[in-house]
C-alpha cells in the first residue's frame, strides 16, 4: 500500500498552537487600539473643558455658546463633540454622531463616566444591532 503525503498530528498540533498565538495576538492589539482611542478621547475633553473656561473668562457680558470656537470637532473614537445648553442653562459638551445620536459602547459610556463623574450618558438605544449611548460632559 501506497502513504500519501500529508501531515503529522503533532505538525498539525504546532501550526494550530502558533495560529492561536496570532488571534490571541490580534484580539489584544484591537483591545489596546481602542483603549488607547479613549485615552485620547478623554484628553480632547480635558482640553476641550479648559479652552471653553479660559474663551468663558475671556467673554465679557452675556456668553453665546454658538460663539465658541471648537477647533478639534471630531472625536477619537469616531464620533463629533457638540456644545449645547440645557434646560437649566448649564453649558455641556456632547459627544455623537453627525446626527445627535449616540455612537458609544455603554462600556465606553461608562469608561468617559469613570473619568468624569458629572458626565450625563443619554439615548442609550438599539442602533442596528448594537445599543449606542450619547454622552454630554458639564462645562465651565
């Protein structure tokens, strides 16, 4: 009888072992981008918060948000940032999509919560298939 070429089992066992290396590989570098995503996120907001109180001090009588001028528009994470005044007149930082709505993770939500406590997480809502969250900073 014939053997016809073909692999071993331990050949076999290795090449699975090193392609479960790679996805395990893969899975964490997507992990870390996306961490590293909100990071900066975060970073936008700190800055963003500290322009609108230094432009806040630098205003001289009545304050018109829509005056603000917000250079980084767009988020890391692939939303925008939008100021808007609530009911109570507090002045707030948004973060959505180009719509209004929501474009978070709730686990991203929850991140931008962690640090930032006052933060309010809003329209949490089924987009698709996924629920999406919006997300409004206090400012000033």
């Amino acid at each position: 009888m014939k053997r016809l070429p073909a692999f071993s089992l331990v050949e076999i066992a290795i090449g699975l072992f090193i392609l479960g290396l790679l996805l395990t590989a893969i899975m964490k570098g997507s992990k870390l981008i996306d961490a590293a995503k909100l990071q900066t996120c975060v970073h936008q907001i700190i800055g963003i918060k500290h322009d609108f109180e230094v432009w806040h001090d630098d205003q001289k009588g009545v304050v018109d948000v829509k005056r603000f001028p917000l250079a980084e528009k767009r988020t890391k994470l692939g939303g925008v940032f939008l100021l808007e005044t609530d009911a109570e007149n507090n002045n707030r930082l948004a973060m959505t999509n180009s719509v209004g709505n929501g474009f978070l993770s709730p686990s991203q939500a929850r991140e931008i919560q962690r640090y930032f406590p006052e933060a309010v997480s809003t329209g949490c809502d089924m987009n698709g298939i996924e629920k999406t969250c919006r997300v409004s900073v206090p400012l000033g």
